[in-house]
C-alpha cells in the first residue's frame, strides 16, 4: 500500500486526554526495549505498549528458563536474564513508560501529521513516530472457552497475572500445568484462604526446584492439587461463586472458589496491524533495511515483524534493526542526520545513560 493510501486513513477524533510524545514502541520484547535504548541515545522518549502483563514478550514468556547463547558479549543466559538486563540498561534513562496488559487497536494520521494510537484500555497517544516491534504478533493469552466465563467480573478472572496479591484471603484455583501456574500456586499459598492447582494430569512443566517446593506444599495440606478440567464457571451478578469440573473418570464435580487464575499458555495474532495500512507480505511488514521506515511515514518496525530480502529471525538481528530505526527516526523527528558518537566517549551519551566519572 502506498503512502497515500496509508496517510488516507480517517482520524478518530483528538482527545484532550491524550498523551503527547515523540515515539511510542509497540512491543515489550527484548527488541522493544532494545528500541528504546536505541532512541534514548539519540534523545527521544519513549511510551511503550504491550498486551502481556510483563515485559519480555515471547522471550520472557516461551523462553523465559531456556538458554540462549548467541547474545553477544554474553555466553548464556536464559529469556528471562536476558530481559533483566535490557531492562538495567534503560533504567538510567528512566524510560520508557510502560502501558501493559492493553494493545493497540487503532492507528490513525491526525491532520497535523502525527498519529493517533488507541489502545484496548482506551489509552490514547498522539506521537510524531511509532515503532512496530511486536514479533509474530501481539501475543495474548489463551483463553478459558467454558459455560458462565463471559459473564464474569474482570477481577474475578485474571490472566496470566503479573502478580498474585488478588489472592488474599480467597479461595483460589490456579489454572494450568506450566512453569507459570505451579509459581503463582505457590505464591499464593501464602496469601489465599484457600489454594488448589488445577491441570488434567498429575504432571508440571516447571524447574525443579518448583517442583520440589509444590510438592513440599502439597505434603503440608497448604495446596491442594485437583486433577481434571473446568467445563462450567458458576456465579452471581458477576461474581465467582464455584467452578463445575471433570475428572478423569469424566465424572461431573463441583469446587466452591471465589478467585480463577488461568494459566492455559499464550498465542500470537497480527490483530489490527493488519488494517493500518502498511504494507505487507505473508503477515510481515515490508520495510527499507536502511531504515527500517514502513511504508507510511513516521512508521518504523523491527524485529520478526518485518521482511526484507535477507532478513534473519534472530534477536541479534533485531538488535541491529532498532538502532537503524533510532538512527532514522531521529533524523525525521530532528530535521538533520544524527551525529555518530560513541559510548565509550560521548559526554553527551555518559549524561544520557547517568555516567559519572569520579574526579581525579
């Protein structure tokens, strides 16, 4: 699609209560981040959007206690160390602002050239750039699909959460067998009334030494393990009141619980990238490599989000695709190609990242 047709999109109408800023970095991965590094150098601040409640992205969540060894400059480190770290070298730029657990949903040219950005959580950003580093897709969780789930209170039904203080006091089911549930059992076994993992077998997916402390637990009467799977989500004007449920036996059961937390994995989805008009190829975005620039302007996009003759799915690639972008836009948004400096020199990059040098 052309920049015409790109730049032809409706605007929905401005809002006072929109959030005015330069780029905003759809994707909280590690390329996401690496983004906002990229353009913190060149001086540019940054709002950042995903729809995990955490970032890392694929990364964190996939990967999160799997090795990975082709980082440079480090040996191994797992998904979730890998993410620690991004997220330490942003940290002295204190950027970029995160808005998690919400996607964009529309994007849209404004009459003064910008972009209009709406999210899921009715966050609106107006910003002159955007940077699309959302991998395969936003990934978002997989939903329950039983009788009654719909009609439930958004509290009462959390996904993935990045933390578990809702638990307090209730009667609480965690839902699921990977890594993710048995940590969020066992956390909860400290603050909930009452704790019972749910998974159809007697099986986790998590580290040993989780499996070790679930079953310690387990052997103290302090979680409960339920075997089978949920068909059926009773309640009252919204609230949890029990679950309905199968065991093994395909026997019919019921659990009285009053707090579900699902665990049943993550999936990506292109969503609504598809209908912002950019150019696309076998659900990629088509970019300038010497850019990373999308086919409308003020767009950029890094990451396995993008396709360009050559292109490697690869974080280091990545890496590299985010600094062209910074690099790019920083060209755009300043009116003149940034100077090349060098971290090891630059005093104006030592004052960026909060170096100090002590006096001699």
């Amino acid at each position: 699609m052309s920049e015409s047709q790109a730049t032809a999109i409706q605007p929905d109408s401005p809002s006072s209560n929109a959030i005015d800023t330069d780029a905003l970095i759809i994707g909280a991965g590690p390329i996401g981040l690496f983004q906002a590094f990229q353009l913190g150098l060149q001086g540019i601040k940054a709002h950042l959007v995903d729809a995990l409640p955490h970032v890392g992205g694929q990364c964190a969540q996939l990967y999160g206690h799997k090795p990975i060894y082709d980082i440079p400059g480090i040996p191994v480190c797992t998904g979730k160390e890998l993410v620690q770290l991004l997220d330490q070298q942003i940290a002295p730029m204190n950027l970029p602002r995160r808005h998690l657990n919400q996607q964009v949903q529309s994007l849209s040219r404004l009459a003064d050239g910008r972009w209009q950005a709406v999210t899921t959580a009715g966050t609106e950003f107006h910003t002159r750039s955007v940077f699309v580093a959302a991998g395969v897709g936003a990934f978002v969780p997989k939903a329950l699909k039983v009788a009654g789930v719909d009609q439930l209170a958004a509290d009462q039904l959390l996904y993935h959460p990045s933390e578990t203080s809702s638990a307090l006091g209730r009667s609480v089911l965690v839902y699921g067998g990977d890594e993710e549930a048995v940590q969020a059992a066992i956390d909860c076994a400290s603050l909930a009334a009452k704790t019972r993992l749910m998974h159809r077998r007697d099986a986790f997916d998590a580290a040993p030494d989780l499996l070790a402390r679930l079953q310690a637990l387990r052997d103290s009467g302090a979680i409960e393990v339920v075997i089978g799977q949920i068909t059926e989500v009773q309640h009252n004007a919204g609230q949890l009141q029990a679950l309905q449920w199968m065991d093994g036996e395909g026997r019919e059961q019921t659990l009285s619980v009053d707090r579900l937390l699902v665990y049943l994995g993550i999936s990506p989805r292109l969503g609504p990238i598809a209908d912002w008009g950019m150019a696309i190829e076998k659900k990629q975005l088509v970019i300038d490599p010497a850019t990373m620039a999308t086919s409308a302007q003020g767009i950029y996009a890094v990451g396995d989000i993008v396709s360009y003759p050559g292109k490697k799915k690869l974080i280091l690639c990545g890496f590299h695709e985010a600094t062209m972008a910074a690099f790019a836009a920083a060209e755009y948004l300043q009116g003149e190609k940034p100077l090349l400096q060098y971290t090891t020199t630059s005093a104006k990059l030592h004052a960026i990242l909060g170096v100090h040098h002590p006096q001699h």
